[in-house]
C-alpha cells in the first residue's frame, strides 16, 4: 500500500502543486474516500515513509506504523499541523525544505544528507482514528510485535542466502556464526582467556565498511588490535568463532544478528544487522594476571 502511495504522489514532489503553510510546511492531500475526521485528543494511526530528494531515509516495511495524539493545537511545521484538514484513508504528502528546517534550528549540527536548497518529502498514510488511548497502546505493542517478527525473518532470509552463496564451505559456530577458514594457522590455538592481537575489517552485508584496522592508510588506526577473549568483553560471534582459529590463521566470519548487536544496536551499527568479518590471528598468548580485570573493550565498535 505504501509503494501505491509513493507511486501516486511521486509527480508531486517534481511540480509547484503543493499548499503552503504560514510555517513553510508544504502538503498535498490524496482523499481516501473516508469521513471520519481527526479530532484533539484522539490518537492517529498512520503509515510512514521518508525521502531526501529521491532517496529513501528509512524502509518502509521495516518501519512500524506510528501513533500519535492528535494536538488541540496545531503545532507548526510538523505533520500534524494540517490534522484539521485530514480524514482517516487519506494519504498526505508533506515537503519540508532544507533552508526551513535549518533556519528554524539554528546553532544545530545538521546531519550531511541535509543539504541547503533539497527537500525531505514524508509520505503519510492515514489507517486508523483511536478515541481510547487503552486500545491504542494495545494495538501499538501488537505493530512492535509484528514489525520485529518481520524484519528478523528478512535478516535470517539474507543470511541464509550470503550463507548458500559465500559460506558454502564455512565451519558453523556455537550460536551460528559462520567461520570460513582461509588458512589455518600452526600456533597456538584461540582459546578461551587467552591474549589476543588480531587484525580484522568489519562490513555490513551491503560492504560498507564500519570498522577496522585493516587497510588503514593511517598508521595510528592499523596497529593490531589486542584483547583478551572473555565473555562480556567482546560480541557472542566473535567468543565463538575465534577458539577455532590458530595463531597465524586467516578467516572470515558471516555473524547473525543474534551473536553481533542484538535487536538494539551499537552505535553506527544498526538493529537486526548482519556481520561479516575479514580476521588474520597475530598472536595468542597468555593473558597476565593484572590485565584480567581491566582490559580495553575491544571492536568492532570503535571506541
């Protein structure tokens, strides 16, 4: 339905057909058909998607349909500023331009993808009108439900197809992390509270790199990485991949979500993602007692 939407507002965001408001929030209204208005103190339920220009800022279907408390008073350049002007079925394309959002959050660090003289289109969807705040909260933990239900069954999909097509001839790990040895080492093994000094790149799914001391053309950032493997100190899909490895051994891990940053995320790194690795084991050694208690946290996040 939201693809519809966008299709059927797109020639919108390439001609001057748009209302203006006194705030400079430009919209343009599709009627759905629908007489249900929405009212203050009601809450709006509502389908969302975000553009710059013609690039998407979020996934639409990964993104959970939004409540929100319809104001008394409309509050400028937001999208609820034209809720008088809105009937549930409706689908509302708003356009926010750059030079306005600046200019009214002056002294702010804007964010590189806001560029002066572009716009931000929101794509807006109107499913549903609560008058009880109870069922509202209700249905709102149901859509959270669903949407982690939807995006933890793509990630899996993407990783059983990097998997088939990468990691065919992998070593699965305790917890499912993949471990594709390209060549094994002959010194000792990773065990379990040893010294680690380790040379590695990490990259999200799509290759973007997010971390790493390899290929580093700054000396500061390519010296390898030391830490002791204990539980707590670095991701689960690293705890177990690594004991397989030797010293002097090469290797890729492919780690599921689950073993990397969870269902929340770290940093740069977001929710429900997927991890590769490129690891070459430098050293293992015998951790000294006075390190145990206070070793640095180690990557894949930078510090």
């Amino acid at each position: 339905m939201m693809v519809v939407m966008m299709i059927l507002a797109a020639s919108c965001t390439n001609n001057k057909d748009f209302t203006i408001t006194k705030s400079g929030l430009g919209y343009k209204i599709f009627p759905g058909g629908g007489k249900d208005s929405l009212k203050p103190g009601s809450i709006v339920r509502f389908r969302l998607a975000q553009k710059i220009e013609d690039s998407l800022l979020n996934i639409p279907d990964e993104t959970p349909e939004q409540f929100f408390p319809v104001p008394s008073i409309p509050v400028e350049f937001d999208l609820m500023e034209i809720a008088n002007k809105i009937k549930v079925g409706d689908s509302v394309v708003y356009r926010f331009p750059v030079d306005t959002i600046l200019a009214r959050n002056p002294g702010q660090q804007a964010p590189p993808f806001l560029k002066k003289g572009k716009n931000i289109y929101v794509y807006m969807k109107v499913l549903q009108k609560y008058d009880s705040a109870q069922q509202a909260t209700n249905d709102r933990r149901k859509e959270f439900e669903r949407i982690q239900e939807v995006i933890a069954g793509k990630r899996k999909a993407e990783f059983d197809k990097i998997a088939k097509e990468k990691f065919s001839d992998a070593v699965k790990a305790k917890g499912g992390t993949l471990v594709k040895i390209i060549k094994q080492g002959d010194g000792p093994v990773a065990d379990s509270g040893k010294l680690l000094s380790m040379m590695y790149e990490g990259r999200f799914t799509d290759g973007r790199v997010f971390d790493g001391n390899m290929n580093q053309k700054d000396t500061t950032l390519s010296k390898p990485l030391e830490f002791q493997l204990i539980d707590g100190a670095i991701i689960q899909g690293w705890l177990h991949a690594l004991p397989l490895l030797h010293k002097g051994a090469k290797a890729s891990f492919l780690i599921p979500y689950s073993e990397g940053y969870g269902e929340t995320g770290f940093q740069t790194i977001p929710p429900y993602s997927n991890l590769l690795f490129d690891v070459e084991v430098i050293d293992v050694k015998d951790a000294p007692k006075q390190t145990r208690a206070n070793m640095p946290s180690p990557p894949p996040v930078k510090q």
